[in-house]
C-alpha cells in the first residue's frame, strides 16, 4: 500500500485547524451619541448637589474579553455643556471653569481595563481637562455586550464613574464654597463597527 504524502499533511493540516482554539479577537465599538449620557455634580455652596451634563460625546471602546484586555477612548465636548439655563451654559464655558474658547473638548485615553472574572470592572487612563492631564482610574458599575435588537450588530452598554479635584485641571474658581469636588458619570452605549 502507497502512503500519499500530500494527501496526509493536508489531513493533518485540516485537522490542527480544529484542533487548535481559536484565537480571542478585539471587538471595535464606536459610541452611540444618541444613547451616551456624560454629566457631572458638585455641591453648590452648601446648598444642592447641582447635575449638569455634556450632550455630545463620541470616541471608541475596544475590547477583547477573552483575553481581557481592551482600549478606551472618548472625548466629550465641553462646548456642549448643558446646564438647563443658557446663561449659566455660558457662565461654566467661560475662562474659569472649562474654558471652551481655548479647550473644546475633554478626553479620556486608556492604559489598561481591569477585569474581575469575565466582567471590565475599572478602567484607568488619562483624562485631560482645559489642557491639563491627569492619571484616573474610572469605576464600571455596570457592563453588558449582546447583539442589539435592532441594528442586528454586537453592542455593548456601560456604566462609570470618577471623582475629581476641580482645581487640579485649573478650574477650580470660587472652591471650596463651590465644591471642588467633581463625580463624572458616563452611561455608554457604543455599537460594532
């Protein structure tokens, strides 16, 4: 009986393919505008614990959960700073708060997803405020992937948080009668591209 070379490296290939796992992929999301909610609070003199949000937010999150790494990029327009009262909208646009004449824009570039099980429970990174960058490590509360119903693509959903020191990103005008103290909440959905 004549043994065929060819024949038996190529059934060895066709068969190491399935044998071999396959390997974890990243996954590129891009932020839905219409479903990303960044805002923030501060204690206002004592009195209120004031919530104003951004309403334009864009960037990317990629992701690859089975070998739990991943990559966090958005950036917020802080020219659409919305407090509910226009003239006040003008007020934290202005050269001591955000500054949004010089500064349109706050970022937040990743350096590592930290993952407890199969789940992004941190992500730390650089958030850059009025041109000042500073080290943060925002808190996951919430994190979801599954296809979306309608676009029929994967999507993902997350929840964040970070506390910051205002002045810290030269913006702390009137603290500590204004809090200087900041939470930025994010809730994020971002679809495959």
């Amino acid at each position: 009986m004549k043994i065929n070379v060819k024949r038996l490296l190529a059934a060895g290939a066709v068969a190491s393919l399935f044998s071999t796992p396959l390997l974890a992929e990243t996954v590129t999301y891009k932020v839905d505008p219409s479903h990303t909610f960044a805002n923030f609070s501060y204690n206002h003199m004592g009195l209120s614990q004031q919530v104003s949000r951004f309403n334009n937010t864009s960037g990317t999150v990629a992701l690859d959960l089975e070998g739990k790494t991943g990559e966090v990029n958005i950036e917020i327009d802080t020219t659409s700073v919305n407090t509910g009262f226009p003239a006040f909208n003008e007020h934290i646009q202005g050269e001591d708060f955000l500054d949004t004449g010089s500064f349109p824009n706050a970022t937040f570039k990743s350096s590592k997803v930290i993952f407890e099980g199969d789940t992004p429970t941190a992500v730390e990174g650089d958030l850059t405020i009025k041109g000042v960058t500073k080290p943060v490590t925002l808190t996951v509360t919430y994190f979801a992937t599954k296809p979306h119903p309608m676009l029929k693509k994967p999507a993902l959903g997350a929840n964040a948080h970070v506390d910051i020191k205002r002045s810290e990103f030269n913006a702390g005008q009137f603290a500590p009668a204004v809090g200087d103290e900041v939470t930025i909440n994010v809730s994020l959905e971002a679809i495959a591209e």
